[in-house]
C-alpha cells in the first residue's frame, strides 16, 4: 500500500510531484522487494544531470512526508484497488500464478487463496501503512547515482 501510494503509479505522489507539476524526469517511480527475513524499498528517477539536485529534494521532502504523515485515505482506497486488480489480472497469466504461488511457499511459508490475500488487502488500515511508513523511512537513506562522469 506504500509503494503503490508512493511511486506505484501515475497517481502516486513520486509521479505526480517530479514528473507532472515540477517536470523534473520522465521517469520516477518506486518499487519494493521482499524477502524471507529482509527486503528493500527504493525509488528510482531518471533525469537530467542538472535536475539532480531538485529531484533529491523533492524525494526527500516526500518521503519525510509520508514517514511523519502516512497516506490518505483516498490513497489507501486507491492502493487497495490496485493491488485487488493486480492480483485478480495476474490471475490470467500461468507464470504470474506459479511465481505467486512459489513466492508465498518460499519466503511467507504459506500459501493464501485469493479470497484470503483480497481480505488482507481490505484489512490493511491508515494506522498499519503509518506505522510501516514511519519505520521504513524514518531511518538514514541510502543514496546511490548512477550517471555520466
């Protein structure tokens, strides 16, 4: 529900803010990866050498945003019915399926029916993606450039 409310999309805030009113990148999103005991939430932009420095500000005032803030509410229902379309759209690809399915038996060590991760999905609430929000990006970032030298 972070991800989605923050770079998972292109009404995400990440999309919204650096790309559409600010014109920074063409590119900017931010994605997540879970593992059994770790995982990594990041956001990736790509831009001009010069806009650097705004990007990073604007990142960075975002994400200070949504670890004091969390999301609204609005955000959560449109999270919540992304992640819903995308479960039930990945439902009509048999590779999707067998990397849902080999995903939950190896790193969650159960395997949920649809009905049952829909209704995790709904039962996701302000507070929980607060208090997600608050420990992801609460802590030091870790900042990594790539570009011409």
């Amino acid at each position: 529900m972070l991800n989605t409310a923050l770079g998972g999309g292109t009404s995400s805030r990440l999309f919204q803010e650096v790309r559409e009113r600010r014109g920074l990148a063409y590119s900017v999103y931010s994605f997540a990866s879970h593992y059994a005991d770790s995982g990594i939430v990041g956001v990736a932009v790509g831009c001009l050498p010069d806009r650097l420095d705004d990007v990073l500000e604007v990142v960075r005032v975002e994400l200070s945003r949504i670890a004091a803030h969390g999301i609204t509410d609005e955000e959560l229902a449109r999270g919540k019915g992304q992640l819903v379309g995308g479960l039930v759209l990945g439902l009509e690809d048999s590779g999707a399926r067998m990397m849902r399915l080999g995903k939950a038996e190896l790193v969650y060590a159960e395997v949920l029916g649809i009905d049952a991760v829909m209704d995790r999905i709904n039962d996701v609430t302000i507070d929980d993606v607060r208090a997600v929000a608050a420990d992801v990006f609460g802590r030091p970032e870790i900042l990594a450039v790539v570009g011409p030298s």
